[in-house]
C-alpha cells in the first residue's frame, strides 16, 4: 500500500548509510521542519517515520546511541503531535505499522523501558483513531496485541497506574471485545488473557474491582446471544439447508468456551470468583440449565433442550474448573427449580433490585459507559485520597459505592446490577446459597444406605430433581435418538469432568472411570440397554454414534477396578440385545462378495476409529434432527443408514458393537474378529517349509522396473512369494506376502507368459482409493506355468473369500456351502471335508431348535484361536489309525493326559469331528469315561460341545449314558479347581497361547501352523466361552425366569424347570420401566413364582456374595464350563435335568 | 478501499523460521531486506490483482499466543489462507509440520488453502531439508510447496499471490461460502465507496498495487 516510486524521499543526498545516528539526526531535522501535515509533506513524513523505524531497530541490534538520541530529542512527541492534527488515514496507518514494528522488534529489555518510559504509548492508545476504518482497527488491535505480548511484572508499571487507576491498553482493549470482526476479537481475547497472566496484585485487583463485573456481564451476554441465535438457527432449519451457519455458531460456542477455560486455568482466584458467578448464575443456569425444563410455550424458555443438553456436554467437555462445574453437576444433579426462585427470594430482602439474579438479562449499559463510570467513581476518590495504597480499605470504599450502583437501577428500572462497584461479597453470598442447597441434598441422599434404597428413593423424589429426571427421560429412543445422544454425551462429558467432585456422581452411582465401586445406577443401565436394544431392531431409529457411546457409558458403569458387577438381569438384557442384532444382520447377509468386504471394512473402521467424544460435540451436525440422506454430507455413525448397502453396513456395526461389549462385560476375548489377525499370517522374512507346496518359478518386475526372481506360492488367505532359504532344504524365506481376496490378476497383452498382478491394502473407508501394495508383472518360463499360476490364484482368491464367508456364516449361525478344496501348505484331507460337514451337521437341524443350534454355533468357528489348538492336536492327527478302535484312542489319551490338559483337549477335540459314525462316537465316549477323572474340564467343555450331536433325538437314545459325561457339579467344584491351574477368566486360548505362541509358527512342527485349521478349532477353543453366553443364547420362558435363571442363586433354585425352549427374547418388549429396575412380570402363574423367588433372594444374594468371594479366592475353579452343560441340556427335550443343580455359579467374573 | 475480495491469512510454524519477516517483506516492499537488520511485524496487509480483480490480503501472525488453545482455535477458524513455514537450515521446524498441520486441520474450516514454504533458501550451505523432502510432505498432504527467502525476497510474492490464486479458485467454484464471514473472507464495499475515498489514500493504494 506504501509506494516505493515515493521511497527514500527523505534519504537522498544525505547520507550512504541509512543505518546511522547520523541518518537519525537528519530525519529529526526533518520532523523538526515539518511539524504540520499537509498535503505535501505527508509522503515525506510518512517515509520519515518508516525510516526512523528501521534506524531504532537497526539501533537496537546494533549502536545504543541511536536511542539515546531519539529519547533525548523525545521524538515521540513528534509522533504523537502529527497523529493529532487529524492527519488522514494514510499517515495514521503508517505510524501504527511504525510502532508495531519497533515494539516487536526490540529485543533489548532497557530499549523497550526507554520507548516506554514517558507515557506516550499510552496517549497513543487512548487516541481516538477511526475504527470505522479497518485497516486502521486491524494495525491499531496488533499495535495493542503486540504492546501485551510485552507484558511482565515489569513492564505492566508502564501501562497500569495505580494512582489514577488507569490501564488503558486493557480498558480500551476489551471495548472492543464484541467487534463485528472475528480477527479484531481474538487480539482482544489475546490481550486480555496477557493482561492476566501477569502476576501483580494491584493491577489485578484493579481489573477485578473496576472492570471485571462489567466486562464479564457483557460477555456473558454476548455469549448467550450467540447461544439465542445458534437455537434459533436450529429450529429453523430442519432440511440442514443452513449448516455452514449453524456450524459456525457452534465453532463460535466453542470459541467463547475455550476462551472462558483460558481464563480459567490462569488461576487468577478472585477474578475467577466473578467469572464463575456470572456463568452459573446469568448464563448457565438461566440460560442453558433453566431451558431443560421449562415448557415449550412459555415465555421463559429461551432455547430448546436439545440445544440446551448440547451446549452444556460442551461446558463439561471444555471447562474444568472445579467451582464452577461442580456447582453447575450439582444443579443439574440434584437441584430442583427453586435455585431460581429460591435465589429472587434471597435477594428480595436485600437489594430489591436483584431480583434476576440468576437471569439471563442484558447488562443494563454498554462496556464502554459502565468502564466509563468506574473510572471515574475512581477519580473522584483518587482525588480525595491521593497516596491511597491499601486495597482492603479500597475493598470498603467500593462497598460504599454499591450503594449508588442499585440506585440507579431503581431510577432505570432494570433489574441487573452490573456496576463496576458490586464485589465479590456479593459473589460469596450468591454461591453460598447454591452450597446450601447442596448440603441439604447431601443429607437426604446420605440417609440412605442401599443401592436399592438410593434408587427408591429417587423415585420417590423424582419431584425434587426435574433436571435430573429431564435428561433421564430423555433417553427414551422410541421415536428417535435426537435428545438420547445429548443425554449420552452430557452424561459422559460429566463422568470425564475432573472438575466435578466424584462424590457427586457417586451419590447417584453416576459411573466415574478408574473408580471402584460395588453398585451402578440402575435407572441409567436399564435405559442405556433399552436404547442398545432398539439400536438392534430392523427399524430402530438409533445412530451409531449413540450407540457406541452407549456402550462406552455401560461399560463406565459396570466395569469396575477390572470387576464387571452389572447384575445378571441386564446383562441377560444385554445378551438379548446382542441376539437381536444377530438377527438384523442375517436379514442383511448375503453370499456376495462385497458382503465380506462390507464386513471386514466395517470391523476396520469400528477398531481405528473409535468414537471421540469431544470431537462429536464439536459437529453441529448432529443438532439437527437425525436424517438418513447421505446428500447432508454428515458422517455414516452420524445419521441413520439410507439405502441397502448402508442398512447392512449399520446391521454389521450394530452387531460389532453389541458383540464386542458382551465379551467385555463377560471378560471374555474376542476370538473369532477380526477374520484375519495380522499375526495369523505370513510375513514377510518368515521361513516356511515348503516340502509339500506347489510352487511356481517366477520372474517379478515391479512397476518402476526392479526385477526378482521369486517363487510364487498360494496359501489359504495369502499369496507370497519365496526364495529359497540357504540353510534347510525346502524351506523358503517369504520376500512378499499379500492377501488373495484383495488381488486383481489380469494378462498381459503382449505376452503370453506374464501376468500383472493388483494388491491393494485394505482400507477401512469404503470411499478411499485402494492403496497398491503390490502392482507387477510376474513372467513364468513358458505359457503353461502361467495359466497354471493363474488359475491358482484365481481359485486361491474364490476360496480365501469362501472360507471368510463360512466363517462370517457360522459367526451369523447360518448355514454354510460346504467348500470342495481348500489350498494350503502340507494339509490333509481330512481337514478340509470336516468343516463343511460340521457346519450341515448343525445346519440340518432346523428352525424348531434353532436356540439350541445358536449357542453351539456362536461358539463354533473359532478360526482365531484355531491354530494354536491345531499345534496342540498335531500329535493325534498325524497319527495312522483313526481313533475308530476304542484301545487305539485311549492309548492316545493316555499319553497325551500325562503331558498337560490343553493337549488332551485338543486330541479329544480331535476325534471328534471324526466320529461321525455311531461306532466312532462309542469309541469317544469311552475315552471321556477313561478321562474323566484326570480332565473333568475338558470333558465339559467338551460334551457341551457334542451337544449338536447328542441332541438329535436319535443318538441321545442311543446314548442314554452320555448325560453321564457331565461331571457332577459338586466334584467339578471341589476337584476340578486342583487339577486345572488356570484362573477362572483364562479361556481355553489363553492357555493354548501360554502353552505355544500362536503367532508364531515354531520350525519343525507342524507347516500348517500359520494356517487356522478349522475342524480342529471348530471344536476346541470355545467351549469355555459358551458358558456365559449360553444364558441368553437360551432365554427362558418368561422374563421373570430370566432373572432367576441367570443369578448364582439359582443353584438353589428348585423350581420345576419351565419349558426347555422358548425363543422369547425379553428385551423385545419394553421390560425396564419398572422401579426395581426389574423386567415386567407377565400376569398369570408366573407372578407366584416370582413372588416366592423374591422372597428367597435376599438370602440367595447373600449366599451368592460368599460363593462369590469364595470363587475369588479359590480362582482355579472349573466355572465357566458348568453353564454350557447346562445349556446343552437343555435343549434336549425329554432328557430333563434340573437346571438349578447344574448351574454353576458363575461368579462376578 | 474498493476491493473485490478479503481474504485473510496466518502464518504458522516454529517460532524463529522467519514467519514475521516474511509477512512484513511481502506487505511493505519499502524495508528492504539488508544484511544486518531483521525486521518482521505481526500484522500486514496488501493489495494484489487476479483476474483483473483487486484482492486485499490481510495477514496475522500468530506467533506468541500458543499457549492460549483458544487464541489459536479462533485464528485457524477466521482464516481462508495459511503459511505454514519450516527453516530449511533447522530439521527440528520441518518435523514438527506434522504438529502444525494436525492442528491447523482440526480447527480451520475445510476449505482453508494452506501453503508450505520452507524459508531461509538463501541459507544453502546450512541447509538440512532437502527441497525434495518438502515437496514430497506437501504431496503427501495435499499442500502447495514453495521455498522462500525473506532476505532475498525470493519467491515471497509467489508464495502468497499463489495461495490467494487458490482461494480465489474455490470461490469461483462454489466451495467457499463467500458471504459468510467466518471463512476468512469478505466482499469488499460497494463500488461506491471508490470515489468518496480521499486522493491521498487512493494514491496510497495505487502504488501499493503497483509494487506487485
């Protein structure tokens, strides 16, 4: 903006180096003659000014005396003199960018004390420039900016005066603290946090007595109008045609929050004191808290709840400062509307002007008149007491203006005070009050002692807590999860806070993280489980965002110090929950390729992207109400699913979720996702044995040309390629290892021996172009090889997908195309017929007793941890005699019983699948009688898994005695835990993994170790996890069984046993709204029962305790097997055991 | 004042990569770049013409206010435009690009242009970036790269006409949201205002546009 054609008017003819003392003396020389502005000296003197810039700082990086001069001369004096002769914009910007310069620049601490020391800066800053003019706004705000980035202990005496009260840069400052101009803003904002930041008691004093009331009640104000405009913009924009505003009234929220935090954490007390009364009690509570409850047609009501939740999950997100959030909990928590009437009521017999204290009302006066007003209430008294020095008495003197202050209110007929001159004494009394409320709700909560009681008696006072009640409720989900996913967010941003007391939530069993407790709140669980379920139904309105939070909350509450103590009841709740979106995925399922890919990418995308929470509160997206149209732009987890594709990509993240949480609270692992671990598979620089491999010669020529000669292998889920390893015949070092489902493999045109072969990584955003992680050409020795390599692939990649899809079907418990042949290192034949035939087995047994087929199924496919159970089985299955003759099977078991139980497993598991012939299954059978006493888990596990077949009527006749096999329970209990030394939540594969790394394949045994042996898993590694699962996977008649059936009490249950198979899901209907938190009671029979068990359960919940503790201490109990017998058992219709005696406790695992 | 368009810029990067000296050798062509004098300045504005249009950028620096998340957040969010600038002689401010650019693209709006410049290209013999690093950081993250020198004044002017050469594109495609203010970018005054302004500062700006 400043032309060169007009530069170094001022320079010519005098001296070479601009950069002298001499050059200053002759630019003084020049101010001295031009000491009017005119119109043609006002290039000369703008190019003086900018001169002399340069001389000061090349000055102070380089000859002292240079100042010296410009101080002696006091050539400030000249600057402020043309800036008062209304010299024009052109002169006025050009000394701004002067003084920006000079005070950045300046490095030297005593040339900055020499620019400051005569006032003039602060002339400068009161000057009335023309801030219509933003170029002059913008230079003048960074001239203030950059003067409070100088700012110490030091230098605030330059700026601050205590004799007359004066800090200007602050004072003018903060008037433009709601400037139109969002830059003009911020440097306000950065000023006064510099402000702050300095430690000096009297400026900071001076800032809280004289400005802090008025600026604080303007910016709160300014803040709530931002919050009015934002709720306006909401409900007037339904179609989500406004988001870019909407998204910045939101980013501007945050703004203000982040500001307000800033503050904050500065630390500054007293000034703190007046921020935080002002946000609780003329912003928060009226504004954002009062809204949660008012109703939608009265006047009072300022903004919606909706927005009102959102706005405050925001503040507990954001702002940690324990006073004020911890009052604003409690409010929320436990307060009831009378902290707004109760407040007008305290506030009458004092001032009767306060009345709206606790209202969201506009500062009676503008900042720059209230400023005005303080400053000279402050001039009046400086000119009575000159040397006034000591604050207290000040403090006594403010008070005395209070008196004026209501006054005037009175005349105005306002009903805010927001004088310059009410202190903090006022502030005390306003946040004694809420403490006093606090207290009395202290003790009406502390009277009770139980957990049942605490909820009772939040029921019976549900009156008392409208906020409270307010966002319970409105995580009802039956028409939408609009309100459900502020709640959930609130919620959790509370839990988060470090600000909040956690006796707080603790008082209402809120869940805290990392916090040990014994109890949750049942009101929330059953509600957060209620909204899980309606997440699972095939129209359920629930976004997948409110559902993962809805997990991370359940798992907050119930999760404890690595204890899991949700009750039995939600948790068989939750497993309903689970089974239903089971059964919303199979709806979805199909035999197609991108099914598995949807599957997979989906898997990947729930594991690396995990929800943040504070990153969702920042999308003001989701405050508009929840749509299906992906034209919004918002994010999949953000609306509901549109279209079939992403109905079934919902379906398959509903049923991840819900999955992965029921293994959590369980404190099982998940051993069946993702379809491929990473450590399942071959890597490069592995060393495999390639004995019994077909490989094929290949020359490999990447795309930018390198060329290697490779061998070209195909496994079961991976292509690699090989070069013979130096040291061991037939052994190869893998150089490349991709997966074949993700393989494009085309000719090449020209010639008739190469293929070009297409890897690409998998990546978890569908839209994402596919990375290439292999892109080359592969050229064999002759055409034949090629076509050989190429069908290979070809049929490598169907059948690498085919296996994923059986093991997605069997996940699903659908039924499974058998695959005719499956590729792999040194694999048997057997091994690849078992596995489809299992899966008919299972599937032959139709929808009749598909409870039944589902906990069997659930447990089956394993493939995850199949391979370290495949290590175990090596022995028996290489073994040549089947185990058809029953001496040549109990040899096996013998010798393998000797070494270490997790081999027995494996071996018996072994047999199994082979024993599809009645004489193979005598044979097993026998072997469990051999082994029973040396391995009772085992068989457990086991004959739990033979369930399917012991189950078909036909063979359970046959086997009469098979009922047998299962260990009584009080032998499981008392000797089992000696011979097993595992504790109680180690999984067959823990074992296994302790026993051999499954990840890596040890050299010498078996090749096929990197590959998951599928018949061989399919039995083993679960049967343990049944245990658990098994109690829903079996619902029982009628929800109040349900409870019975699940708990440990139940061992002493004796009721006659309900229908062995009903598949009501208790969740279907909406059972939680009972007080007791427990599921509605169907009329009839039932209800006496259930009024019986009522009445034993207090004992049995006792006598529950002490197993449980007992279990605790005795870990090596065989628990988790019992159940599945149990299971299994029950499904047999006609063979009835009593359940209550073969359930075992299943502890607080 | 007749402008077209606003556009305002920050400069982010390491506090000593050159940031205000570059700001203050793009706005004021008058401080010349000499041996022994470091100059910058933490705000600046300039006239440029694309397309026949006059273009006012505005540009904050934002050095010293790290500490405040809020200052930061508020700025990133005002923006249209961002420098973010390494030394090319301090490997340190070029590995911290990635800190810089996680930040900038959480807070700014989406469509923020940002520029990579790795300054100090007069320094060849202190060098530690090579050239080639930056380019393939800014490909890799879809940045526009550029090495500067704010003592030679070397690709300064390309720097950040190319950046606003990229807004202005956006805006003519629609991307941006030209009337909402938010985005770093305002419509200037009517026509009208030309005329009442005074001849001084007319002239002021015509020779502000003239050194381009």
């Amino acid at each position: 903006m400043f032309g060169r054609s007009r530069s170094w008017v001022g320079g010519q003819g005098k001296s070479k180096n601009i950069h002298s003392l001499d050059h200053l003396k002759y630019l003084y020389h020049v101010l001295t003659k031009n000491t009017t502005v005119t119109d043609h000296n006002r290039n000369l003197l703008v190019e003086t000014i900018r001169s002399i810039t340069e001389i000061l700082i090349w000055g102070d990086q380089n000859d002292s005396s240079v100042f010296d001069f410009f101080l002696e001369k006091n050539m400030f004096a000249f600057f402020l003199n043309i800036l008062r002769q209304k010299s024009g914009r052109y002169v006025c910007v050009q000394l701004l960018q002067t003084l920006n310069i000079l005070f950045e620049n300046i490095s030297h601490e005593t040339s900055l004390y020499y620019l400051l020391s005569n006032n003039h800066v602060n002339s400068i800053i009161v000057h009335k420039f023309d801030f219509s003019d933003e170029e002059i706004m913008a230079y003048y705000i960074s001239f203030l900016k950059t003067l409070s980035l100088k700012l110490n202990n030091h230098t605030v005496h330059f700026f601050y005066n205590e004799h007359t009260n004066d800090f200007a840069l602050y004072t003018e400052a903060i008037k433009f603290f709601n400037h139109p101009e969002s830059m003009v803003r911020i440097a306000v904002r950065t000023i006064t946090l510099n402000v702050y930041k300095v430690d000096n008691q009297h400026m900071l004093h001076y800032i809280r007595d004289k400005t802090a009331v008025p600026y604080f009640s303007n910016l709160v104000w300014f803040i709530g109008s931002h919050v009015i405009e934002l709720d306006k913009c909401v409900q007037t924009d339904e179609e989500h045609k406004n988001r870019g505003k909407l998204s910045d009234l939101v980013a501007e929220h945050l703004d203000h929050l982040h500001y307000l935090n800033d503050i904050l954490i500065i630390n500054c007390e007293f000034l703190n004191d007046v921020l935080t009364d002002h946000l609780l009690n003329r912003l928060f509570l009226p504004l954002y808290v009062y809204s949660l409850v008012t109703q939608e047609q009265s006047e009072d009501r300022k903004i919606t709840p909706q927005v009102s939740l959102y706005l405050l999950s925001q503040v507990f997100l954001i702002i940690h400062y324990q006073p004020l959030v911890n009052a604003l909990a409690d409010v929320i928590l436990n307060g009831d509307l009378s902290v707004f009437s109760a407040q007008a009521e305290h506030n009458a017999h004092k001032t009767s002007a306060n009345v709206g204290v606790r209202r969201f009302t506009k500062p009676p006066e503008s900042l720059e008149r209230s400023l005005e007003m303080s400053r000279q209430r402050g001039r009046k008294r400086a000119q009575k007491r000159p040397n006034y020095k000591n604050v207290g008495e000040e403090e006594e003197e403010e008070r005395g203006g209070v008196d004026e202050g209501p006054e005037e209110d009175k005349a105005k007929g306002t009903e805010a005070s927001s004088k310059g001159s009410r202190t903090s004494g006022d502030t005390e009394e306003i946040e004694m009050v809420v403490m006093e409320k606090c207290k009395i709700s202290d003790t009406l909560t502390e009277q009770n002692i139980t957990d049942e009681e605490k909820s009772a008696a939040r029921a019976e006072g549900q009156q008392s807590r409208p906020f409270l009640d307010m966002v319970y409720n409105a995580l009802d989900c039956t028409e939408d999860d609009y309100h459900a996913l502020f709640v959930l967010c609130l919620l959790y941003a509370m839990s988060h806070s470090k600000g909040i007391n956690p006796a707080l939530l603790e008082k209402l069993q809120l869940p805290a993280p990392d916090q040990e407790r014994a109890s949750y709140s049942q009101v929330l669980v059953e509600r957060i489980i209620r909204v899980m379920n309606q997440a699972a139904q095939p129209d359920g309105k629930i976004r997948l965002a409110t559902l993962e939070l809805s997990c991370l909350l359940l798992k907050q509450s119930v999760l404890s110090g690595g204890q899991c103590i949700i009750k039995d009841v939600h948790l068989a709740c939750l497993e309903g929950a689970k089974e239903e979106s089971l059964h919303l995925l199979r709806r979805f399922y199909k035999g197609e390729e991108i099914f598995l890919d949807m599957f997979e990418d989906e898997y990947r995308s729930m594991m690396s992207k995990p929800l943040n929470v504070e990153y969702l509160m920042m999308d003001a997206s989701i405050l508009l109400p929840p749509t299906g149209t992906p034209l919004t732009g918002i994010d999949f987890v953000k609306r509901l699913p549109c279209g079939d594709v992403e109905k079934t990509r919902r379906a398959i993240r509903v049923f991840f979720m819900l999955r992965s949480l029921s293994l959590q609270l369980q404190c099982e692992p998940e051993t069946q996702l993702p379809l491929t671990r990473p450590e399942d598979l071959i890597k490069t620089d592995d060393v495999l044995d390639l004995n019994n491999s077909d490989l094929i010669a290949c020359m490999v020529v990447s795309k930018d040309g390198v060329q290697a000669q490779r061998f070209l292998a195909v496994d079961v889920y991976q292509m690699s390629l090989v070069e013979p390893e130096t040291k061991r015949l037939g052994w190869g070092v893998v150089k490349f290892a991709g997966l074949l489902q993700d393989m494009q493999v085309s000719g090449v045109e020209d010639d008739s021996r190469a293929l070009n072969i297409i890897i690409h990584k998998p990546t978890s955003n569908p839209h994402a172009k596919p990375l290439p992680i292999l892109q080359a050409n592969f050229i064999f020795a002759d055409h034949i090889r090629c076509i050989i390599a190429k069908q290979r692939l070809a049929k490598g990649r169907i059948q690498a997908r085919r296996m994923k899809m059986q093991r997605i079907a069997a996940l699903l418990d659908l039924p499974v195309q058998p695959s005719s042949e499956v590729l792999g290192f040194g694999q048997s034949a057997a091994a690849s017929s078992q596995l489809p035939f299992r899966f008919y087995d299972q599937s032959r047994r139709g929808p009749a007793d598909c409870s039944a087929q589902r906990s069997v199924f659930d447990k089956v496919p394993g493939f995850a941890v199949a391979h370290s159970a495949s290590q175990h089985s090596a022995s028996p299955l290489s073994s040549p005699s089947p185990p058809s003759s029953s001496s040549g099977s109990t040899g096996q078991c013998d010798s393998t019983v000797t070494t270490s139980t997790p081999s027995t497993d494996a071996c018996l598991a072994c047999i199994l699948p082979q024993s599809s012939s009645d004489a193979a299954l005598e044979s097993f059978i026998f072997i469990l009688h051999f082994c029973l006493p040396l391995c009772s888990i085992s068989l457990a596990c086991l004959t739990c898994d033979l369930c399917p077949l012991f189950s078909s009527s036909q063979t359970r006749q046959r086997w009469p005695s098979a009922r047998l096999l299962c260990p009584p329970p009080a032998e499981a209990r008392g000797g089992g835990g000696a011979r097993v030394p595992v504790p109680v939540p180690t999984r067959a594969d823990g074992r296994c993994s302790s026993a051999c790394s499954p990840s890596q394949p040890c050299p010498g045994a078996q090749p096929d170790a990197g590959r998951p042996a599928h018949h061989l898993a399919a039995v083993r590694p679960n049967t343990d996890a049944l245990s658990v699962d098994s109690l829903t996977l079996l619902p029982p008649a009628d929800p109040p069984r349900l409870r019975t059936f699940s708990t440990q009490s139940s061992l002493q249950d004796d009721a006659p046993p309900p229908p062995p198979l009903q598949l009501q899901l208790p969740l279907q209907r909406p059972h939680l709204e009972q007080e007791d938190g427990r599921p509605e009671q169907d009329p009839g029979p039932q209800k006496e029962e259930e009024e019986e068990e009522d009445g034993e359960e207090e004992e049995e919940d006792e006598e529950s305790k002490e197993a449980t503790s007992s279990a605790d201490k005795d870990s090596n109990e065989p628990e988790p097997s019992q159940p599945d017998l149990e299971g299994s058992q029950m499904t047999v219709s006609g063979l009835a055991i009593p359940r209550g005696r073969l359930l075992w406790p299943r502890g607080r695992v | 004042m007749a402008y077209a368009y606003l556009f305002k810029y920050i400069i982010i990067g390491d506090t000593g990569v050159g940031k205000s000296c570059l700001l203050l050798q793009f706005t004021d062509k008058r401080f010349q770049p000499v041996h022994d004098l470091t100059i910058g300045v933490e705000f600046g504005a300039r006239m440029i013409t694309i397309d026949g249009k006059q273009i006012k950028l505005q540009i904050w620096d934002t050095a010293g206010q790290e500490s405040f998340r809020s200052i930061t957040r508020s700025y990133y969010r005002g923006a249209a435009g961002a420098l973010l600038v390494y030394d090319i002689t301090r490997r340190d401010t070029f590995n911290h690009l990635t800190t810089w650019l996680e930040d900038a693209r959480q807070h700014s709006n989406s469509n923020m242009v940002i520029m990579l410049i790795g300054n100090k290209s007069d320094l060849e013999s202190r060098r530690e970036v090579k050239k080639e690093e930056g380019e393939a950081f800014a490909r890799e993250h879809g940045l526009v790269f550029m090495e500067t020198s704010a003592k030679t004044a070397s690709n300064v002017e390309e720097a950040f006409i190319n950046t606003a050469k990229e807004i202005y594109e956006k805006i003519q495609e629609g991307v941006f949201d030209i009337n909402n203010e938010a985005n770093g970018i305002k419509i200037g005054p009517q026509h009208a205002a030309t005329n009442s302004s005074l001849p001084g500062s007319q002239g002021a700006q015509q020779a502000g546009g003239g050194c381009c």
